[in-house]
C-alpha cells in the first residue's frame, strides 16, 4: 500500500517530518458558504430555529425594499412585528446534552425523542434528523458523544465494547411517545414503535406515526411504483461498491476496506448513474420527480459528504465533481433544489464543508498509519 502524497491527492501537502499529515487546500467555493448554512458545528445547536425562518427573513428584507416606505428596520423586534411577518417566530425545540434532565423525564413526555450525534458527524443521525425537520415535527433532542470505529483495531473495540449502549451504540434512535391501542393508534409494541438504529427504518417509522404530515415520504407515483423506496435500495448498486462502511460517515465511497483509494472510472459511472436516475423522473429536480421524498433524505447526507470530498481527492477533473453543472447538469439541480428550496435541510440540517474537510483529513492519515504498519 502507498502513502496517499502529493501525487495522488493533489490538493495536499506532504509533511516532512512526519509523512503522515496533510494540508488540505479548502476551495474558495467552501471557504465563502454562508455562515447560515454552517449549521452542523459552527453555531449553536439551540439557534437552528432561526435558521429555519431564513426565508421568512428574506422575504420581509424583500417586501421591505419594495415598500414605499423606504426607511430602514432597525431592530429585531421591528422586524417582527412587519406586516410581511404572517406569523412569530417558533419557540426553539429543546435540545439535551448526553439525557433528559430527571424533572423532563418524570413529566408527560408526549413528543417522540431523537437521540443523535453530538459532533454531527453521524450521517445515519442526519439522515433522521432531516426526516423529522422535513415533516415539521415537534420533538426533542437529546445529543450523545458517539464512538467511530473508524480504525477497526482491538483497543477500538474494547472502548465501544465498555461505552453505554442504550446512549452511544443505538445512536441515531428515537423514542415514541406512549400511545394507547385505541382505534387506529399504533400499539407500543408495533413495529413503528420499536428501537432501531437503522436510519431507513426510521424514516419508515416517521411517516408511520405522522403519515399526514408533508412532504409525504413515499409517495405511489403508480398502482405498482413505489419509487421512493425502490430509490432508496438502489443506492448501494449505483454508488461505488465495495467501499469501506466503517468511513461511511467520514468519507464514504472513496476508499476500499484494504485503504485503497476507490478508482477514478468507479466515480464516473457512479455519477452517470445517478445523472439517469434523475432523467427518469423528469416532472422535478428530485429523485422522484417534483416533491422530496424519503429517497432525497436518505442520500443526502452521503452525497453532500461526497461532493465536498471527491474533488478534494482528484482536483480538477469536471467528470469527478458531483457539483458540474456541464457533466452532471441533473445532479447539479438537486443538489440546487436541496439547498435552496427544502429550508429543513438548508437551514438546519446541512453540513459544513470545512467539516468534512476534517473527516476527510482523518481519514487518511488512517490510510498513511496502515501504509506505513504494511511496510
């Protein structure tokens, strides 16, 4: 196995005195994203509910400029009490850190529970995350350190093995409020009540209990074409395959479970599949055509991971950019569709280039320790 060096990944920087770190050159594309799109690590969690109402901001600046009055607002409380402003702002979901406090936990709790990453880097958590945002549920979070084993060794191993497992293994999980067998409610030993870690069976367990709540995540666009989930289930066929799961959350799809780095004709035909996956639905920008779905939340956390990441691992290639408008025009109009018109993704669930610039960063200096063990 080779050191991954300045000659394969030419963004980076060879250190001389250790050989194993890098220094990623960020895009100035990642370096100007907004600061309200930062919604992972750079602001607090407890102020994503201002970034929801981004688009109610941008509405009233926009009905303020155009209003003949043309004084300036000056204040937050002058904003808020605009004509445009339809209705107040949402009180922010509470948000935990670790557990419930005892005297939250001894009340009626009657919204369900998410339990996610702290750190963010979770894509199964953002995945769940998103599909609550998306349907505008009331819930609660609670955030819990969760271990990677990103190393697959013995000494990783045993610190999982001993870390709590209700908190940090079952992450991301949500618990459903208790609810009586009555009429059509759901029983709490149904299986849209039961734990799971699985972010699909998840978001099958969302739209179960809040199957009114829009967007609706599996839509019949026919009698026999249930699109949303055959979409979901293509996702390890078009992707690369044989990609290491253990990096799935750090850096999917770009290096194999011996380190090696995925090849470059793998991303290609991966890319044209997914480009006529978008042609098919063509009523839309989406996955299933004109509405989100479950199949747009559950591959954009890894897409978004993957669009900042592979151009970062081979630099100025157009057809291994996810983002090119010229080689990808339809996946370049969902990732534009995702960002700019589902604000529960753009506004409080959307990660943060420079994140994943890190993982990226552990990631191989992973691969330089194996190389460097082999040797």
């Amino acid at each position: 196995m080779k050191f991954l060096s300045a000659a394969i990944l030419g963004f980076c920087t060879l250190s001389s005195q250790t050989g194993t770190s890098f220094a990623f050159n960020v895009p100035k594309s990642l370096q100007n994203r907004k600061s309200t799109q930062m919604a992972h690590n750079l602001l607090p969690h407890n102020q994503s509910y201002k970034r929801r109402h981004a688009d109610d901001f941008f509405q009233v600046s926009m009905a303020s400029s155009a209003s003949t009055d043309s004084s300036p607002l000056s204040s937050w409380s002058e904003l808020e009490s605009h004509p445009s402003i339809q209705k107040p702002l949402q009180t922010p979901r509470p948000i935990y850190k670790d557990a419930l406090p005892p005297e939250v936990e001894a009340s009626n709790i009657d919204k369900p529970i998410l339990y996610r990453d702290a750190n963010c880097v979770c894509a199964a958590s953002q995945m769940v995350w998103l599909g609550l945002e998306c349907k505008n549920i009331d819930y609660l979070t609670v955030l819990v350190e969760k271990p990677f084993n990103l190393r697959s060794d013995e000494s990783a191993n045993r610190r999982i093995e001993n870390a709590n497992d209700e908190k940090n293994s079952m992450i991301p999980r949500i618990v459903w409020p208790e609810t009586e067998s009555n009429g059509d409610e759901m029983k709490n030993n149904d299986k849209n009540n039961q734990p799971t870690s699985d972010p699909i069976k998840l978001l099958e367990q969302i739209h179960s209990h809040y199957p009114a709540a829009t967007p609706n995540f599996y839509p019949k666009l026919s009698a026999a074409v249930d699109a949303s989930r055959c979409n979901i289930l293509r996702f390890p066929g078009v992707m690369p395959r044989l990609s290491d799961p253990n990096f799935m959350s750090h850096a999917p799809l770009l290096f194999r479970p011996d380190g090696t780095l995925v090849p470059k004709s793998s991303h290609c035909v991966s890319l044209e599949e997914l480009e006529e996956m978008l042609e098919e639905y063509y009523l839309g920008p989406y996955l299933c055509g004109k509405d989100v779905t479950a199949a747009d939340v559950a591959w954009i956390p890894y897409l978004e991971r993957y669009a900042v990441q592979l151009p970062m691992v081979y630099p100025n290639v157009d057809v291994l950019n996810p983002r090119s408008s010229d080689a990808y025009g339809e996946v370049w109009k969902w990732f534009l569709a995702m960002e700019r018109d589902v604000p529960a993704y753009a506004c409080a669930v959307m990660g943060d280039g420079r994140l994943w610039k890190r993982c990226l960063e552990e990631v191989v200096e992973l691969h330089n320790e194996r190389a460097a063990t082999e040797e």
